[in-house]
C-alpha cells in the first residue's frame, strides 16, 4: 500500500492508447508478447479491461464485476485466521463464492477471438492458455495449462498462487465459463509444485455457485480526480506497481509486497454466508485481525508529519485501489474520526484505515456502517 494522492482531471475512456510490446516469459505461445502502455508502462489488460470510477471503485470492462488491489498477505491472513477460528469446514464455501464471481469476471474478458474460442471446444485449451497469462498480468499466479481433454478434465500448475484456496475458485469458475457444465476441483502439492485437477461432470447446471448473486450497493457519489496516464488513461498511481510476468507477481514497489487484482464479489458472498451461519461476531473479529495484519506491512512505508485533518491524504490510497472513497478525517478527544464512502467490505476497509490512521500508535478502534455506502470509523489512541 501507498500514500500517491490522486489529482488532475478524468478523461481518457474513449482514448486509443498508445501500445508497445514487450516479450515476458511465462505467456503462452498464443500471447507471447505483453502489451503495455508507451507512457506509464501499465500492461494494457490492466488498463483496458477495467476502469477506476471517480467515487472509489474498480469496474470491469462490462461493469457487472467490481475489483480491488490487495496485498497477498492480507487475502492469505483472512483465510487463515477465519479456518483456525471456525475451522476447515467453510473451505467448500470459499471456492465455490470465488468461482462463482470468476465465472462472470471470464465472461466479462471474453472479447474478440477469445470469445470465439470458449465456443468452440477445438480450440479451448488456448482458451485456458490466454487466461491463465491473464492470472500472471493481475498477480494472481504462474499459471501454466499442463493438460486438457476436452470435455472431462484440465489440470492448472503453478508454484506459488495469491491464495491456493481462492485461486482454486478462480479456475473452478473459469472452467464453469468454458465448459459450462458443473465440475469439481482437488488440490495437491508436490514438490512445490501446486496441481489443481478439474473434472468435469456431466451436470449442466452447478447449483453450488449459481445460488450466489451479485448484491452491489448503490455507490455514493464522489469527485475523486485521479492524475491520469495522458494514453491510457489509467490513475498514475497504478504506474508505481511492477509486474514480474515470469513468477506472476505484482509487486507495490512502495512496500514491496506482492498484490493481486481480484473480484470482492466472491469474498463478499463468503463474508456473508459465514457472517449469517456464525453471527456478527464475524465483523469485529475481521476488522481487527485485518488492522493487525496491515500493522505488519506499515514498518516498510515513510510519513509524513500531518494534522489530524490532514490525514486523510494517508487513505488516498483506498481509492485507486478500488477498496473505496475516503471522504474526510477530523480529530476528536481522544483521536481520529473518519469517513470512507463505497467501501468493497466493510470491516475489511476499516481495519485497513485503523491501522493507517494509527501509524504504530497503541489505538483501540470502533466502526459503523451508518447507512448503505457510508462507513465511519472511530480510533482512540491509548
């Protein structure tokens, strides 16, 4: 995570960018040259395929999917502490709530000779290829097709994932996409080697992933004015992130952790139905195992000396990363008062902002969801 402030004007929806390519090593041969942008050097999937809404949100090319920048070690986090809490039996419900929102994030990517491709079961392996060169460009994974058999099975390798739990979800819903038949999915790893085997069924219909939907809030207005690349128009922030294509990293070159660009709509519904099945214990208990976690990336970032007021530029970086649009911070007797519009996750964001606002400072923190889109949060330093 970052501190870039956000300015300058909206504009570029409509611009052609300018393009160059550059060889990287891991794409298939089907796409064997990266596109990136001439001016802030972006990879043109990145700034295509999504856009930054001027109200703190990450779109995908049809709108129907909203997606985040998050560190690795923060996905990683909540899966864990939620199975050591709860225990593995909540396992199922993370695949199936990520496949369900990668199936529709595929179908929203499934453009040109791509979209040819998923119809035709000749050529769908390059399919598979193309997206899992994909996964590489959003952080996900080193993706690599070892086998297909059209029709009964596809097999994923790769040796490090943003979440072997969550990608297994993604390939789950890609192969839903493609297939369009119900499947299952194990997981092995040998020799640090991670080998996700699908077999498909014969079952048209996939109950276990249709039964989630999308439930978006209607987003608050907001006047973000992103500082945007001048050809692809994508915030210039996104420019301070690298991409290693090789290993399938995205790296925030500020702290030098790993990300991915994923979709919430997955983690939302599997927030919701553990939330509903355990109780709102859930949303405390997220918020501040979320607040530790980012506590531990914060060593790696320098400040800047501000007035209660003032640290609402520390939460900029909310908003390019599509996790919401910070509004304001004020100072209150005992601390900070804060207000993020349009967060992806409520306790997710706070626990995020608490430990931003609170720079290594002992502070306890308290949050509200004081209206649908309105987050409000509470630190009290100690």
């Amino acid at each position: 995570m970052n501190q870039q402030e956000g300015t300058g004007k909206r504009s570029y929806a409509d611009r052609a960018p300018r393009k160059r390519w550059v060889r990287s090593k891991g794409l298939s041969v089907f796409s064997p040259l990266l596109r990136v942008c001439k001016e802030c050097g972006v990879p043109l999937a990145i700034s295509q395929d999504h856009a930054w809404e001027e109200h703190g949100r990450i779109l995908s090319r049809d709108t129907s999917q909203r997606l985040v920048i998050v560190e690795r070690k923060i996905i990683n986090g909540i899966l864990e502490k939620i199975t050591a809490k709860l225990g593995r039996e909540y396992e199922k419900t993370f695949i199936h709530a990520k496949a369900f929102d990668a199936s529709q994030y595929v179908r929203s990517v499934m453009v040109g000779w791509r979209k040819v491709a998923a119809g035709y079961p000749l050529v769908r392996r390059p399919f598979y290829e193309l997206l899992c060169d994909r996964a590489r460009i959003l952080g996900m994974a080193d993706a690599n097709v070892a086998h297909y058999q059209r029709g009964k099975e596809v097999i994923i390798t790769c040796t490090q994932c943003y979440n072997k739990t969550f990608f297994a979800g993604d390939i789950l819903g890609a192969v839903y996409a493609g297939e369009k038949r119900e499947a299952t999915i194990d997981i092995d790893d040998s020799d640090g080697e991670i080998i996700y085997t699908v077999t498909v069924l014969d079952n048209e219909r996939f109950e276990a992933i249709e039964k989630y939907s999308f439930s978006w809030e209607v987003p608050l207005p907001g006047y973000i004015s992103y500082k945007r690349c001048k050809k692809c128009g994508v915030p210039f922030s996104v420019s301070f992130f690298s991409w290693d294509i090789s290993r399938g990293l995205m790296v925030d070159t500020h702290n030098g952790e790993p990300v991915a660009l994923i979709d919430v709509a997955g983690i939302n519904a599997a927030y919701a139905e553990i939330k509903a099945r355990s109780g709102n214990w859930v949303d405390d208990f997220l918020a501040v195992e979320i607040k530790d976690m980012v506590d531990g990336i914060l060593p790696g970032l320098e400040w800047k000396r501000r007035r209660p007021e003032e640290k609402i530029r520390d939460l900029f970086f909310l908003a390019y990363r599509g996790m919401g649009n910070p509004v304001f911070t004020e100072p209150t007797d005992d601390g900070i008062r804060a207000r993020i519009e349009n967060p992806f996750n409520y306790p997710i964001v706070a626990g995020i902002a608490a430990s931003f606002l609170a720079r290594d400072k002992p502070a306890a923190f308290d949050w509200e969801r004081v209206m649908p889109g309105r987050l409000e949060l509470n630190l009290h330093f100690l």
